[in-house]
C-alpha cells in the first residue's frame, strides 16, 4: 500500500515532467484526437509490419516503446497496418500490450 508521502513524491515527479495532472486528465479527449492523427500519419509511413523503416533496427525499439504505452489508451484507434506492427513486435520480443487494461 502506498503511503501519503510516496503518493505526493510521484504526484510531483510527473508533474514537472507533463504538467498539471488533473489539467491534462481534463483535456485528455484532445490529446486522444492528437494520437489518432499521429497513428494514421503513421499508418502511411510504416514500411513493412514487423520493421518501420524495411529493415529492423533502432527506431523499432522507440516506436515499439511509445506504441506498447499508447495501447493502454482507451479511445485510440488503431489503423490495421500501425496494429499489425505493434503487435508483430509485441510476439517477437515477447513484451505483452496494454490493451486490455485501457484507461
């Protein structure tokens, strides 16, 4: 169980890394509609489902990371070819997505 001040510690910690909390929980409906538009961009930019840019390599490794943590967004739609990806990445590396605990 989480004590009162390991509670406040972390409240603080992302706060000066995304700002106000309650603020941005507020306007979470327009950061949704802003990753919707990111993932269909993406969607036309991906070369193959399982390496972005045709061949496997670093840049899988970041957009894997930032892809596994938006799958934990309730609201995303995800574009087949962006889905396919994350989720031939997801079987390869053998890192489970968040889709089932969506917030």
């Amino acid at each position: 169980m989480a004590t009162a001040s390991a509670r406040a510690a972390y409240i603080q910690k992302e706060t000066n890394v995304i700002g106000d909390l309650d603020e941005n929980f507020y306007r979470s409906s327009e950061w949704i509609l802003m990753l919707n538009a990111s993932l269909a961009h993406l969607d036309s930019l991906l070369v193959t489902t399982w390496a972005c840019n045709g061949d496997f390599s670093s840049d899988d490794v970041d957009l894997f990371v930032f892809l596994r943590n938006a799958s934990i967004v309730k609201g995303a739609i995800w574009p087949i070819k962006v889905r396919s990806y994350l989720d031939n990445l997801s079987a390869r590396s053998k890192v489970p997505l968040y889709f089932d605990s969506t917030l």
